[in-house]
C-alpha cells in the first residue's frame, strides 16, 4: 500500500500541535505534513521531527492573510514581491526541515482582476519559485482545489488547468499536488486520471466525498484507489488530510483494517 502521511493541521487536532507528531508517530505514520510551518521556529519543529523519527512531508508557501481569507496569492499582479519573499522563506524552512516538496497556492481572483491578468501573474510568479526551489533540489507543486465547495473563485480547481500552467512553466521541478477529495467533486473519474497523470503527480491527498471526513464516510472506493497506486507503481507520499467525524484514532479504521497497508518510508 502507499506510504502514508498524516497532516497535522487536521488530524490529531484533540492534541496540542507540538504532541500531534508523537501521536502520528504512534499511529503508525511515518511522514507529516501541515498546512503552514511558519509560525514555529524551524529549528524547533525539526527537534519534533527527529525526535519522533518523521519526515516532512510536505508544506504550503505563504498565503497571504489566511484567517482574513486568502488563500494564496501567486495569481495576484499586485502582490509579485510579497509573493517572492515567501518563496524564500519557506525554502529556508524547507531545508532545515528537510523537505523535499513545497505546495503554490494559487489564490482566489479579486472580482475586479481580469482571467488573463491573473493567469499572467500566477504563470510568471510560478516559474520564478520553480527556478528557486531547483536551485536547493525541491519539487514545487501547484494544486487544484474545487470551487464547487470549499473555495469558490480559486484559479486552479481542475487538473487539467494546473497540466496547463505545468506546460507553459516548463520546468522539471514542477508537479501537480493531486487531492482525491478536490478532484472527486471537479471531475472524478479518479482512477483513469491518476494513470493519465502520474508521470506529472508530485504528490497526493485525501479525504472522502461528502463532508472531507475520513475514508469510508463517502462515496469513494480508497481501496481501489490505493491498489491502483500500487499497481501504478507510485512511490510518492499519500497524506490523510480530513477532518475526522469524531477522533482521530476512531478515524483511523481505514489503516487498521487493512492487513496488507506498509509503510516503505
């Protein structure tokens, strides 16, 4: 089965942040991923990593101001400098971290701002983090989030429309963020799109289909999905990232079931 990574913005919430990795740990996870890093030293979050045998994962640059609704700013003209020094800033976390992927929020396009003058500001802001991402070894990820739901307005909610910032960046480093979640609602037919994509997946995500809870909640088969994976001989990260129903350990049945789940990391 698919090496499996907890995200700790949303799981092991019960926990205090600092006591979610032991708790993954614990559980069986390997990898760790969390929204944002930023406000802990990395220095310290790198003693929790180590400290409990974890990698990390994954993490996203700067959005811009989350709590007052960003959510990303790489598709604002206006933005262009803010959006270059948190580039800086996370690869600087990136390497104390020793993470080997970064994830671009596109953003949410003002009403005032025209669909080509965002597409122009995320495809330029794009290759500029790409070129500094490759210049320290990372894989930057472009995601696509539906805005059916969770983020209406959002630049990229399709995979197709990030497979086609992908080919005019043309650069190596940069790779589609697939969430399983996202895409059911946009597009599904999830399985004949992972095989159509997964030279281009950098990384991938999930949760059930509806209400983002946990595997088993909703409409989709994570069984064959993770078989498929296998099959496909995808040896990336596969990171939970849902909101549990109830806790997170009674969540956790999806992994506890399965005889056949390894955790190659």
């Amino acid at each position: 089965m698919p090496s499996f990574a907890a995200n700790l913005s949303m799981l092991f919430t019960e926990l205090p942040f600092e006591q979610r990795f032991a708790a993954a740990r614990e559980s069986g996870f390997s990898g760790v991923e969390y929204l944002f890093p930023y406000p802990w030293p990395a220095e310290t979050l790198r003693s929790w990593l180590d400290e409990h045998g974890l990698t990390q994962v994954l993490f996203n640059l700067p959005p811009g101001d989350w709590e007052a609704g960003e959510r990303g700013i790489a598709c604002l003209p206006d933005r262009v400098e803010e959006f270059r020094k948190g580039v800086e800033e996370a690869v600087r976390y990136a390497e104390i971290l020793g993470c080997q992927r970064l994830n671009c929020l596109a953003g949410l396009r003002p009403p005032d701002q025209t669909p080509e003058a965002a597409w122009r500001a995320l495809e330029e802001n794009v290759r500029w983090a790409a070129e500094v991402c490759e210049r320290s070894g990372i894989t930057l990820c472009v995601e696509a989030i539906n805005s059916k739901v969770d983020m209406p307005g959002f630049v990229l909610d399709t995979s197709d429309r990030v497979m086609g910032l992908i080919e005019s960046v043309g650069a190596d480093n940069l790779k589609l963020q697939y969430d399983l979640y996202h895409m059911q609602i946009m597009e599904g037919d999830l399985i004949r799109t992972l095989e159509r994509l997964l030279p281009f997946i950098g990384h991938i995500q999930f949760a059930d289909n509806p209400g983002r809870h946990e595997p088993g909640t909703g409409e989709i088969n994570f069984g064959r999905i993770f078989n498929a994976l296998d099959q496909l001989n995808y040896r990336g990260w596969v990171s939970a990232e849902y909101h549990p129903q109830a806790s997170t350990q009674a969540s956790l049945e999806w992994m506890k079931e399965s005889s056949k789940v390894q955790f190659r990391r």
